[in-house]
C-alpha cells in the first residue's frame, strides 16, 4: 500500500513539474491510487469437496 501511494505521489509530481507548477494532476493521481487502495476485492471461494 506504501509503494502504490508513494508511486502515485511520484508519477504525480513527476507530470506536475512540466505544467508550471499546477496541482490539478498531483491530486487526480492521489484520488485515483485512493480509489484504487479503497475498491473492494472479490471473495476467494473454496475449491468444491469431490
């Protein structure tokens, strides 16, 4: 979980920096990685008894 939000705070940066300084980008991709780190996973189902 670290690296995924340290990722997005780079690679937001990272598109942030040509833009002259907007921050517009840098907080889409930390709501998108929140989304991401938020969204429910499916259930393991147990293999079936033979």
């Amino acid at each position: 979980m670290s690296s995924a939000i340290r990722l997005g705070v780079a690679g937001g940066t990272a598109l942030a920096g040509p833009l002259g300084g907007h921050f517009t980008l840098p907080l889409l991709a930390a709501a998108l990685c929140a989304l991401l780190l938020s969204a429910p996973t499916p259930a393991a189902t147990a293999p079936a008894a033979a």
